[in-house]
C-alpha cells in the first residue's frame, strides 16, 4: 500500500510547499516511487519550485473530471527517477476537489505502485486543506519557532485527530512536527521559540528542524528543490529528516550556533 | 546585576513569554475542542429556566463541559444577583 503523508500547517508561508518538494525528492532519491501532490488548487507553485511549470498540461482537477487520465497528468521530474508531480489547477472554483474524486486519484497511484504520495496542503483549514489531509497514514505538520504558526499548528492536529478519515475510523493518523526557518543563533539569545518548547507545547514527536537558510531562496529561484544542495545545512537537514521518515535512527543537527575557533575565522578570512 | 545583565533578560523573556501564552492559549482551545453541538442551545435552554426563577443575565452563566479521564463533567456556574 501507499504511505499518504500531507504536508500540512494552517498557517501559510511556513514551508509546506518547500517542504513537500525536498521530502519528496528525498524519498525519490533512495529509490523509492513517490508521488507528490498540489492541493493549492487556484495558486499552483510546487510546479515552479520544482521546475516543471512550463510542462504543466493537464491537472489534479482535470483527473478527477475525467478530462484527462492520470498517466497524461503526471509530470516525471527531471532529476530524480522515481518522482512524479501531479501540478493543482489554476481554476478559482475552490470546491473543485470532490471527496470521491481525490480518493480515486489516490487509489489509483497506488495501483501503479506508488509507494509515498506526498501532498502538499494550501494554508488554512477550510475546503482544500481538509481534502489534503483527509486520506493521510502520516501528517507532517510543518511550523516555524513564532507563535501564531505554533497556535495553528495545535489546531491542525486537533483536526487531524477528529475529522480525518482515520480518527472517523477510530484510529489515528501519525503525526510528526516538522520545525522550519529555526535560528538557533536567535533561540540561543532567548528571542525565539527553542525546538524543546515547541516540542512541549504540541506535545508532537519531531522530524526534524530545518535551520533558516539561504539556500532555500536560492533553490526555489533556480528550481531546484534545496536537498540536492547537499552543502546547505537545509539541504541536509532535510535529508536527515528523510532518513527518519524511512526508519532510520539519526540524530539532530543544526540546533546550536556553530563554533567556530578562532583560527578557523582567521583562516576563513584570507582564503 | 548589571545594566547588561538587564537587558541581556529583557531579550531572554520574549522567547519565554511567547512559551508561557502559546501554552495558556492552547490549553484553552484544546478544552474547547470536540464539545458536543448542542452545547450552545442547552446553555440558552438552561439560562431561560433560570430566568423563571432570578434574572440574570446571559453572562451570568457558564457552562463548562470537562473531560476526566473516561466520565465527562458538566460544570454549570450562575452568579446569582446580591439580594435586594
Ligand atoms: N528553511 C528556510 N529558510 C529560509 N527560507 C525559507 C525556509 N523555508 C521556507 N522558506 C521561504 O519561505 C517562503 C514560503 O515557503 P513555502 O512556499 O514553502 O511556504 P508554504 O507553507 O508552502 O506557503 P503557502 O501557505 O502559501 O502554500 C518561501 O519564500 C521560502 O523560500
Ligand atoms: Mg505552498
């Protein structure tokens, strides 16, 4: 069976569409058969981050009207074997993802063998960002050390655990806290929200924390979904955060200001 | 404590303080979480018997639904007016 995971938040501009484009990629690069999904329906953008927007031909809403079929949809990306992109529609008819309509699609890439489909939530929690997280095995809840997105968040998982088609069933969606734009130079002052608060408040096992990065524009500029800039510390952290989705035991990095001695500045400053 | 330490505390608190109301907030909304529909109406049927008895106001009574363990406890609070 295919493992569903949505990428979700509440709040928008945390980092799901980012996110959903570097855990997917992740997932493809370790051989794994990975589909991800817009669910952004009206403001498509995972197309452009992973540099695929001018090969957009059909759309997530073209498939669940029958215009076209799911093969003809599915974009195969450029840099990784195993991944699809399934772009959302640019329609402004914000209902356009029925119940129905998404459960087949999803039934469908998992007869073709599938095995993550990753879906990347809209912000907010009204009609797409339900549709998003409805059918999922496993919520990554995607936050940033402030605290309207920690409050959001606390409110995504209440969801998760009352309306998704697993809570209905009596049983649970997994859920996972993944902590974004963190500057431990700042946490280290007392001026943001450390990874242990954020943890307590939520009360949510983390993935992992991605540290605020410029490596992040600069992959989002160029296309390049950002952990395959495996110098970046983002890069990394995300692929860390992979490891973990697959099983793997890996410790957290990137918490605490570097050190840096003072013969390594030295040296760094006339290289 | 020195001036720096002053402010050195002052940066140090935002973060705690931001903990402290982010904890507060979201124990309130969780309590609020997955109440039964029809607590609003019952609250307006109840404060309607009681207006038949004393007049009080809307913000007069609380209802309060609490989850213990495995049994659920309605807590209904009325301030009754100071006798005349
Ligand atoms: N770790 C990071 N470091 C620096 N910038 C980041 C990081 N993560 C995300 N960003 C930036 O934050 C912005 C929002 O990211 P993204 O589009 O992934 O958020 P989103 O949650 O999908 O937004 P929306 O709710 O609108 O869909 C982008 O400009 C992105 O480059
Ligand atoms: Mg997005």
């Amino acid at each position: 069976m295919a493992k569903i995971i949505v990428v979700t938040s509440g709040k928008g501009g945390v980092g799901k569409t980012t996110t959903s484009a570097a855990i997917s990629s992740g997932l493809a690069l370790r051989g794994h058969k990975t589909a991800v999904i817009d669910f952004d329906i009206g403001l498509r953008n995972l197309d452009i981050v992973m540099d695929c927007e001018r090969r957009v031909v059909y759309d997530f809403v073209n498939v669940i009207n029958g215009e076209a079929n799911l093969r003809q949809a599915l974009i195969k990306d450029k840099r990784c074997e195993n991944l699809y992109i399934l772009p959302a529609s640019q329609t402004r008819d914000k209902d356009a993802l029925s119940q129905e309509g998404v459960e087949r699609v999803l039934k469908e890439l998992d007869e073709e063998g599938f095995e993550f489909i990753i879906c990347d939530s809209p912000a907010g929690i009204e009609h797409g960002a339900f549709m998003a997280l409805y059918f999922a095995d496993m919520a990554i809840v995607v936050a940033n050390p402030e605290v309207s997105s920690v409050r959001d968040s606390d409110r995504i998982l209440g969801i998760l655990q009352s309306k998704s088609r697993r809570a209905e069933n009596g049983g649970q969606v997994e859920e996972r806290l993944l902590l974004t734009r963190y500057n431990p130079a700042r946490v280290a002052k007392g001026e943001m929200l450390g990874v242990e608060d954020v943890e307590e408040i939520l009360a949510t096992k983390l993935l992992g924390v991605i540290p605020e990065s410029e490596s992040v524009l600069k992959a989002s500029n160029q296309g390049v979904p950002v952990i395959h800039d495996a110098d970046s510390n983002a890069g990394q952290a995300y692929g860390d955060a992979v490891s973990r989705l697959l099983g793997e035991e890996v410790d957290h990095r990137f918490l605490s200001v570097e050190q840096k001695g003072l013969l390594q500045r030295l040296f760094r400053r006339s290289a | 404590m020195s001036i720096f330490d002053y402010f050195r505390n002052n940066k140090k608190n935002s973060a705690a303080i931001a903990k402290e109301r982010l904890q507060i907030i979201v124990a309130h909304e969780r309590s609020q979480r997955n109440k039964p529909d029809y607590l609003p109406k019952m609250q307006q049927e109840l404060l309607e018997v009681i207006r038949r008895y004393v007049e009080v106001d809307q913000d007069q009574v609380e209802v309060q639904l609490d989850q213990n363990g495995n049994c659920s406890v309605l807590e209904l609070n009325i301030t009754l007016p100071e006798a005349r």
